[in-house]
C-alpha cells in the first residue's frame, strides 16, 4: 500500500509542499494548477489517516468510559458514523489521486521525456489503483457489516434512532442481504398495515 506514497515523494522533489513559497507561484498554466491539485490531494490524504486515527482514539477512549457494549455517539461519531473507515478511503483515495497528479506535474513542468516517465510510473500508479479500489471495496463491505451490527445491536434506542438521523454513514458497498429481508418485512408489515 505504499506504492501512491513513493510514487507521491519521488516525483514532488522540487516542489516545497511547506516550503512557504504560496501556492501556484512555484509555476505557470497547467503547472500551477497541477501544484495546487496534488497539494490537495496530499492535503486530503493526510486529513483522512487523521480523521481514521481521531476515530479509533475517539472509540478506544469512549468505550473505556462507558464500557465495551457501549454505542459511541460523540466526539468525531458525532458526525462520521464509521470515521476510521471514512477516513481511511479518503487516505488512499486521495494518495492515489496525489500519484497520478505528481507525475502529471513532473511532466507539465518539463525536463522529462513524459512518455518515459508515465511508462515508468506505469506498474506504480496500476499498483497504487489497485491497491485504493482494493481498500475501498473491503472497508466500503465492513461499514455494511457494521451498521448492520448496530442496527441489530442499537436499533431500538432513541441515542441510535437519533444518531443516524444526524451523521454520515461513509462509503458503503450497500445493505447486507439480512438487513435488506429485514427492510423487506418491514414494508411489507407498513404495507399491511396500512390496508386494515
């Protein structure tokens, strides 16, 4: 899972990502745009592992306090529902993105034969694809498997009730099949019961 991350540092050699040179005066046209873009996406990057991160700490420390079977609603599950998987999409994401981007810069700003570089970035960026469409898929299926869970689990509290009213659930692969007979039923019955 490295591969977006040393793609990102070899080809951002020159660049001075906190060098206080202000952005997009390192460059002209493309150039500059491509600076702003992969300072972005390095930006993101770093904002979602710490978003992950506040989200592990956040749940480790609520759960201590409250006790292990406890729902965490607070801190930054206030807003995210599953932030250490929010986060962590958004971390490799955005390195990926910064990946391509770096070597589209490196070629903008000129210097290189673009043609050499792309074909030998070539296998990196595909590893580094592979790797965040990877990543995606599995902790877009474990949030489905959670809140599943929680459903199960927290369903009938009004904390619960409320909480996914006012939070974002993440990246999601969709409902599990049980949760998706679950809702079945429960039309069904609404249906039913609207027709006595």
């Amino acid at each position: 899972m490295m591969c977006p991350i040393l793609v990102t540092s070899k080809m951002c050699e020159g660049l001075g990502m906190f060098s206080g040179v202000p952005m997009g005066l390192t460059g002209t046209g493309s150039v500059a745009l491509l600076e702003q873009a992969l300072r972005l996406f390095v930006l993101l990057t770093l904002s979602g592992f710490l978003l992950g991160a506040l989200g592990d700490m956040t749940k480790s420390v609520g759960k201590l306090i409250k006790g292990e079977d406890s729902l965490i609603t607070g801190g930054v599950f206030r807003f995210f529902r599953h932030p250490n998987y929010t986060g962590e999409v958004i971390g490799w994401g955005s390195s990926c993105l910064a990946a391509f981007t770096a070597v589209a810069w490196k070629v903008a700003k000129g210097g290189e034969n673009g043609l050499v570089l792309w074909k030998s970035m070539t296998p990196y960026l595909i590893m580094s694809m592979m790797g965040a469409i990877g990543i995606s898929f599995v902790l877009g299926t474990a949030t489905a498997g959670l809140e599943y869970r929680q459903n199960e689990k927290y369903g009938d509290t009004d904390e619960y009730k409320q909480w996914i009213k006012t939070s974002w659930v993440g990246f999601t692969m969709g409902q599990r099949k049980e949760d998706n007979g679950k809702n079945q039923a429960s039309a069904e019955n609404k249906q039913t019961n609207a027709l006595d």
